[in-house]
C-alpha cells in the first residue's frame, strides 16, 4: 500500500494562523517554515528560513545573519567562519555582562571581561601610578604646592595646598595639641604638665603632686609627710598602716568592724542580703535572706532530718499539711480527703463503697490499647485490639454475623492491590484485561466510544501505519515551550537514533544529523543569502571574533585598547623620541637623574639636588619629642615593618630607598607600632622610619617621694603602700581605720548575685562573739546550727507547710493540701475522695470504681501513661460495637451475609484480589440503576509513581460522552481531569464512525500501515 502524503498547511507570511503546539506551517512567499508552540502568533516560530545564515563556498566561510527589523529594511550583521581552520573552534562568552569590562581569551577558547587594567568605572588604581618615574619637584615645598588628598576612606579625591598640611600637623597658629611627648633627657622641671608623663627612672615632687586621672605605679609609693587624698580608688597589691592586709582584689575578714556596725534592728526579712562565698576560693557574692532559708529548710520540696523532736505536738486528731510522706502503713478508719496526689509504692486496698476518681492511671496499661475486663474484674488490655481515636486496629478473626456496611473495597494497599470505590477502580502498576480465554493473549476489549490515552507512551506493534490525516499535531495540550520540548520526530537505528526535535531553550528546531543541502543551494535569512557552500553573503559585515591569528599588518584608525602585555624593542613618542622607563627627573632644572638622597639634620628643612644626590636638610623638630630612626631592610613580598621605639600615629614618615612615602597611600600606620605597606617590597629594599613619640604614659616609677599631700583623682595601683594613710580617705575606703573596715563601706547590694541555690561548701562571715574575731564559715555549719546537727533540734511548737516526712502515721482524719506519698501499703477502710490523681506502684484493688470522666456506652481504652479513658469515636451498647473511623483487622474477615459500604473509600489491602463475578458494574445507586445524570466519570483509577505518586485512569468522560485513556489525572468530586494522555498497546485498530467501520492501523509482516487515513494541513 502507498504511503500517506503529509501536506503542511501552507498560504503567505501575510496570512499565518496561530499555529498549534507542533504544527508546521510553510509561506510560499517567504519560503519560511514556522512551527508553533502555543496556538498565538507570538507562538509561531520559525525552524527554517535561508535568510538567516550565509552558505559557505568553496573559498569563504559560512555566516549567520542578524537581520535588522522588517520595518527598516532587509540588512543584516553576519558572523562568519575565515575561509581556512585548522580544527573547530569554540568561543565561550561570560555568563553576566561585567560594566567597564573588556573581552578577553584566556587562548582556550574561554572569553571573560577584564577589568584589571584599571581604566574603567572612572577610577585609575593607585599602583598603576609611576611615582618613581614622576619628575622631582625640585625645591623645598611651599605654601601654594598642592598635594592629593582623598577627603575620608571612600570620600572624593580633591587638591589641598601644602599649608593646609602644615596647619593640620602643627596645629597653626595656636601651636599643635599632642596626646602624648615621650622626653628621653629632661631630668629637674620647675613645672610640668601634661595629659600623661612616663618617667622611665624616679619621679621626686617637692610641692604637691596633683593627678587628674589614672596613676600606675610599678614599686613603691612613699609619702613622706601630709598624707594622700585620695578622691578616687586607691588600687595595690599590699597596704600597710591603717590598710594593712589590703591587697588586690580581697579584703581581709579580721579588717571589718563587724561590733561596730549598727544592728539591723529588726528581724531578718526575705529581701535582707548577705554576703557569701560561693564555695571554697570561690568570689564573693551577695544572696538574699529568702535562699538561705530555703536552703535550711529545703525550700519547696521539704527537708529531711534525722530526727525532730516537737515538744509542743502530741496526738492530733486532725493533720493539716501541704505534703504527707509516710513510709510505713497508714490507715485511716475514716475518710481521707487529699486535695492533691496519692503516690502508694505498695499499693491501695479500697473497702468501702464505690470509690469516684475524677481520673484513673492504670500503669500496666499500654496507650491506645482498648481495655477489657479480666478475671477476678481486672482491667487489663491486648495489643490484638487496639483504637487510635479514628481507627479501631484487630489482629485476628473478625466474625460479623450481621451485614458489614463501609464506603469503599480495598483488596490491599494503595499502588498495589484492586481498589473499588463508588466511581474509581485503583491499583498497582500494571493492570491486565485479559478476556477469554484468559491466559493466551486472545479475546478482544472494545471500546464503544472515542479512545483517549493520557499516558507517557503509546506503544502500536505493527510495522507500517498508515495515517489518512494530513495534519500532524504532535504534543497536544503543552502548556508552554517547556512542556513541548523534545516534540518532534525520531527515527530508530542501531547506530544511534536520529531526531528533529523542538527546543525550547532558544526556540530551536534541533536536528541530530547534519543537514545536507542541494548543491546550489544556500542559506537564507528574511529570503537574504547568509551563507552557500563557499561564501558569506555580502550582508555579513560584522564579526565578534576574538582571535584572527598572524597579522602581517595592522592600521588602526581610532584608539586601540590593549588589556595584555606590549612587547617591544623600544618605546617612542610621535616624535621619534625615546620615552625613558626608569629613573627621577627634577622639574626645571634638569639637574641630572637622581640616583641617591642624603638626610642631614633632626627635621625637614630643605631638599637640594647636586651631581645626582638628593641632599635633604631635616631640623627644628620639637623640643617636647623624642624622635627615633630606624632602618629596615625588605625581604621578598614583605609588607608589615615594626618600628621598635613605637610612635604616635600621625608623626611617622617612612622612606623607601630614600624616596618619602606617602601615608595612606603607600603604607599604613595606625597601631603606634607597625607600619604596613600597600604594595609588598621587594626583596634588599630600604626602608627608614623618622617617628616622632610624646611624652606618653607615666608607666615605671621606681621611687614616689611625696613632701606634702598626693591628690590622686583615678585609680592609683601600685605595688606596696608603705606607711601610714593618715587623715580622711574619701571614695571608697571612707571611714576606714587601723585594721578595720566597716560594714558600712561594703556595697551588698552592688555586688554580684550567688546566681543559685546555697550550697554546703559556700562560705559566710561570723564575728565569733561579741567583740570577737571575725572569721569566716560554711554554709553547711549554719544549717546544723539552726536545726540542731545530728543530735536534732528541740521545738516547743513546729508548723509545717512543705516539710512533714514521718515514718509512721496513724490519724482519724488527715487531709492533705499537695500530695501524699505512702511508701509501703494505704489501707483505707471507707471510702477514698481523690480531687487530683492516684498513682500505685504496687496494685489498687477495689470493690467497684467509678471515673467520673469516662462518658456511659464508650468503650474503656489506655491512655499514654495507663490512665483509664474512653472516646467518643469508639462505643458499644450490649449488641452492636460502633466505629466512628478506621479499622483495622490483620487477619481474616469471613462475613456471612452482603457486604454494604456506605463511606466514600473501600480499601482492600491485599496483593491479589479474586471476584468471582463476571460482570462488574460501576455507579449503581442503592443496587438501582441512575435515574438522573450525576455528571461524575466512570472508570477504573490506577495509582503509580514516576518521580512523584501519580494517576493513570481508563473512565467515560461524561461530560465529553467518550471514554478516556489518561496516564496521568488527578480527580475532584467524582471528575477526571486528564494533564497527560497514556499510550495504549494494541495489535491493530478498527473504527467504526462516519466512514463506516474499517480498519484503521494494520500490520503486515513487519510492515505497520495506517489505513483510510488522510492527513492535509490545509492552506491558509
């Protein structure tokens, strides 16, 4: 049989239709071929056209054509081949364009945006500046010279007159302010202030010495007569004198005038602090009066005492306690009220009547578990029976002697087993239709209406199909590119299939072959030729080449831009001239190229250049520094130099090779002790640094002899203070005398909290007796003292509210406001009235219970901790056991009787389900057939995975009046909705329509044929 002709639909440019997902359409003017992707014009893309590229000839490269707007004209910008390659070449762009950035390959093929020549942005970097080969200013720097200056890091770069500098370094006019002048040969001052003063030997003071701020003192400090004053806190190691004992950070316990302190006067409260020591060595702290009697007393869980002996407390008849521990038995002849817990370790015989629990914990009971009652009426329950609130789980039998009613069928889990619910027949991967005789692959399965497949594939096992249709359509229903691409045609082979597919990345129709044209023929772009088999077309006049190989010449008419190295023999100016690369020219004089600098004096005076010596003239540096010089010599790529005799930051210059450089530029010193470079040295580079250091810190004196009084307005440390401190010393040691400190001076309440609980090893202060000795003592020694030891302690009365712990209690009534707890057995001989919970460990018998939280009808379950309760989803009334729910039965269900299910969803768990029936039918009502149209599909669903849980169903679509073959759809209310049709496997295909019933597909051999198939795409 003669293949079927394929017609693409075809008409002018002018008259293109909105072209469907995969629908080719050709313009017999244009000669362009266009494809569409989502039925709009905007969708129609064209796979194929000459004038968009430029055929190679036999002497030139090929090209592709940008061609400009249709509206402008036909030209267009054509990237082209060189006529001769040694091999293919591949040319990688940059991911993001970079701005300021040039194009640059890397020889490999890989292109990049450089923008390391600094030239862009507006911005020149500083190490592309030749400072050293810059022409020397030639005299001494004056008022009006002009210096760079970047006003703040990242601020503007601007112009400032050098007078300016001079100004901002020595203060101008008003004289220059130095945080610090280190004096290395001042010896005798009549008068010396200072910010601060660091005197490297001793410091003799015959008048008054008057210290605003902070005096560090490394050895001794003697004052010879009229004492110190001292406003501020007078820090040392040791104090002798009236502060004998002071050392760093301590204050002896035998200094405090603990009997000369005023009494609190009233009784200890909550809120009162005391001092502590938080264990041996440990920091002394503050902690209030509540914690110490918590501590004594063991706080809110109760103490324990070996004994108590209450004088006051004979027999009682009534016990009123927040918490009872009793650890023998305990009866009760009446009736106990506890307000609280019971805890009983040996278990609890109730006698009298019912007893009413507002709950019941039932500790050998496991959560979820339905309980039952056992022999002797135990509760007790099986991990065979089991309710989770919504699903009631049974191992076992199940044996309904009545009709089981649900809303769907399950033969086993979802994916893998027949499911049948009141629309859907689900299950495993791979359903079989086998009509008779089953097993040998005969009958047949017709469909009576259309046939749609909403799968991945469909698969037709004949050799030839004949298709009557002239218009292809391949990827129906795709959404967008996305889901169109990969469309197209693919033809098998054993060395490799061949396709032509549609790409969505770049709207491409992408051929896996080569596509060989004519002879004669040629490429073409908007019907221009971009490319024959020899030749660019002439449109073609732009090119992104990077690379052009050898040039015998090059003329450049405009600016070139060269991101690389130039390699030549010399350099040269318009004028033939040589351009020198190295060395220091002067700016007018044209003294000769400097090739050394000489430094002479102590400060920058003048600057003369003489038969290639730089001769700089360094005087008048200020009397009240110190300056320091230090040479450097570099190692290869070192950066970080120290300077020994340290500086103040801002009075350093550093010269490299005799050339000053510039601070904030060319280096950095910030630190007072380093400088760093901006660019590394290189290696044998010298390095001179000229700092100039203040006064500084007092930071050694070796003696302090002081003839009057010392006002020391700081913190003052100092190694020993050696004599007396007579008269007053306000601050903190106000009203400290000989040996002793008052209470007063100690500040309690800014100390530092205990942070916890006292422990036994905290420590406390005691005055051992009136006038004693003041001493220190543990916590621990405290607690034995209030409460007598071990011996025990004596009360005439004792009222407790968190202690009561006894071996034995015998009561006609006790009432319990917490919790008691019964270590051996609680017998109670009336009845037990528990507000709160009841716990036995070792059993609770009981003529009958009541719990009055559990509802009548529902049946009794364990909860997670034992406790008796029920749920409202799970009932029973003598005859019928009620699941509102789930159940779930792991072994048999024999039912002898119809089988109902009224729910939305019968699940059947099994691996393979038999149905003896030989007719199954869907959507009957109440066993009745419709009497209205329910507008719900009807099918069989089968559940899958492919990458995610999907749905494939074959249903009659009611809406369409078909049936549906989807291999992927998802369902709401009863309604298919198909997003990709499944493939269906047959051996031939009949269709019975307008045309009359004939065959469609057949096979023949190994040929597969359509057949009375026409497929035309029509004109447009």
């Amino acid at each position: 049989m003669p293949a079927p002709i394929l017609k693409f639909k075809r008409g002018n440019l002018v008259d293109l239709p909105n072209l469907q997902a995969g629908e080719p359409g050709f313009t017999v003017d244009k000669f362009d071929l266009f494809v569409g992707v989502n039925s709009t014009s905007n969708g129609n893309k064209i796979v194929g056209s000459a004038r968009y590229w430029t055929r190679e000839t036999t002497t030139a490269g090929s090209g592709v054509n940008l061609v400009e707007g249709t509206n402008n004209g036909t030209n267009a910008i054509t990237i082209k081949s060189p006529a001769s390659l040694a091999d293919n070449q591949t040319y990688i762009f940059p991911g993001a364009p970079t701005s300021g950035g040039f194009l640059r390959s890397d020889g490999s093929g890989n292109l990049t945006w450089d923008t390391g020549s600094g030239f862009n942005g507006g911005s020149f970097p500083l190490s592309a500046l030749d400072i050293d080969g810059g022409t020397d200013i030639g005299a001494a720097i004056v008022d009006a010279d002009e210096f760079i200056v970047d006003d703040g890091g990242g601020g503007t770069n601007r112009k400032v007159d050098a007078s300016r500098i001079k100004d901002y370094v020595l203060g101008g006019g008003q004289g220059a302010n130095f945080s610090a002048i280190n004096v290395s040969g001042i010896t005798t001052a009549t008068f010396l202030k200072s910010t601060t003063a660091v005197i490297g030997a001793g410091l003799t003071v015959t008048g008054a010495l008057d210290v605003d701020s902070t005096s560090n003192f490394a050895n001794t400090v003697t004052i010879a007569s009229g004492g110190a004053n001292v406003t501020g806190t007078v820090s040392a190691t040791q104090f002798t004198g009236s502060g004998a004992g002071l050392t760093g950070g301590t204050t002896p316990i035998s200094t405090l005038d603990i009997d000369g302190g005023t009494d609190i006067g009233a009784d200890l409260t909550d809120g009162d602090l005391l001092v502590v020591d938080d264990g041996a060595g440990g920091t002394n702290r503050k902690t209030a009066m509540s914690r110490v009697k918590n501590y004594v007393l063991g706080g809110g869980q109760g103490a324990t005492f070996a004994a108590v002996n209450v004088t006051g407390i004979a027999t009682l008849g009534f016990v009123d306690s927040t918490q009872l521990k009793v650890s023998g038995v305990s009866t009760f002849t009446g009736t106990v009220d506890i307000n609280g817990a019971i805890d009983a370790d040996g278990g609890a015989n109730i006698a009298g009547g019912e007893t009413t629990l507002s709950s019941a914990t039932v500790s050998d009971l496991t959560d979820n578990r339905v309980v039952i009652a056992g022999t002797g009426g135990a509760l007790e329950d099986s991990g065979n029976l089991t309710f989770n609130g919504s699903q009631l789980g049974i191992t076992g039998t199940v044996n309904a002697s009545s009709t089981v009613t649900a809303s769907a069928f399950h033969t086993g889990a979802e994916g893998s087993a027949i499911r049948v619910t009141s629309d859907t027949i689900s299950g495993p991967a791979t359903i079989t239709l086998d009509p008779a005789g089953v097993g040998d692959n005969t009958g047949k399965v017709v469909i009576a209406g259309d046939f749609q497949v909403d799968g991945t594939t469909t698969t037709v096992n004949s050799t030839t199909m004949t298709v009557d249709d002239k218009n292809l359509e391949l990827g129906t229903g795709a959404a967008n590119d996305a889901a169109a691409d990969g469309g197209g045609l693919t033809i098998v082979s054993g060395e490799g299939n061949k396709t032509f597919n549609f790409e969505a990345t770049g709207d491409n129709l992408g051929s896996s072959e080569n596509l060989n044209i004519a002879s004669g023929k040629v490429y073409k772009v908007n019907n221009v030729e971009t490319l024959s088999a020899t030749t660019l077309g002439a449109n073609v006049v732009n090119s992104s080449l990077t690379n052009v190989g050898t040039l015998t010449g090059l003329s450049v008419n405009g600016t070139a831009s060269v991101t690389g190295q130039i390699t030549a023999g010399d350099l040269r100016n318009s004028d033939d001239g040589l351009i020198p690369l190295v060395g220091v020219q002067t700016a007018s004089g044209h003294s000769g190229l400097v090739t050394a600098f000489k430094f002479r004096g102590s400060g920058l005076d003048d600057f003369i250049i003489s038969n290639g010596v730089a001769d700089v003239i360094l005087t008048g540096v200020a009397a009240t520094t110190y300056t320091s010089r230090q040479t450097h010599t570099a190692t290869q790529g070192q950066t970080i130099f120290t300077v020994s005799a340290g500086y103040s930051e801002g009075f350093i210059d550093v010269y490299q090779n005799g050339v000053r450089i510039i601070n904030g530029t060319d280096y950095a010193a910030e630190n007072g002790s380093t400088f760093v470079l901006t660019d590394a040295a290189t290696v044998g580079d010298e390095f001179e640094s000229v700092a100039w250091k203040t006064l500084g810190n007092v930071a050694t004196l070796q003696n302090l002899n002081v003839v009057d009084n010392l006002t020391v307005t700081g913190v003052t440390t100092s190694g020993t203070f050696v004599g007396d401190i007579t008269g007053d010393i306000t601050g903190s040691l106000a009203n400290a005398t000989v040996n002793t400190l008052p209470i007063t001076v100690i500040d309690i309440d800014g100390a530092t909290d205990i942070g916890g609980a006292i422990a036994d090893a905290d420590l406390f202060i005691v005055d051992d007796g009136a006038g004693g000795t003041n001493r220190k003592t543990a916590a621990s020694r405290v607690k034995d003292y209030v409460l007598g030891g071990g011996q025990g302690a004596n009360f005439s009365a004792i009222s407790v509210s968190g202690i009561a712990t006894a071996t034995f209690l015998k009561a006609t009534t006790a009432t319990v406001g917490a919790g008691l707890t019964v270590t051996g057995a609680l017998d109670v001989d009336g009845g037990a009235n528990i507000a709160s919970g009841l716990t036995v460990t070792g059993g609770l018998t009981a003529n009958s219970a009541a719990v009055s939280d559990l509802t009548d009808g529902r049946v009794v379950l364990a909860g997670s901790g034992g406790e008796l309760e029920d749920h409202s989803n799970l009932t029973f009334d003598g005859g019928t056991l009620t699941v509102t729910g789930a159940s779930v039965i792991t072994s048999n269900v024999t039912i002898g009787g119809d089988l109902t299910v009224n729910g939305t969803t019968s699940q059947i768990n099994t691996v393979n389900m038999t149905i003896e029936d030989t007719l199954m039918e869907l959507q009957k009502v109440d066993g009745n057939n419709l009497s209205s149209d329910t507008n719900k599909d009807v099918g069989m669903v089968m559940n899958y995975y492919s990458g995610s849980a999907k749905k494939a169903a074959f249903y009659w679509d009611d809406s369409a009046a078909r049936f549906v073959l989807a291999g992927e759809a998802s369902e709401t209310t009863g309604v298919m909705t198909p997003s990709a049709y499944g493939g269906l496997e047959i051996g031939s295909l009949y269709v019975n329509d307008c045309a009359g019933q004939s065959q469609v597909i057949s096979c023949s051999g190994t040929t597969r044929s359509l057949e009375n198939i026409t497929l035309d795409g029509g004109s447009f």
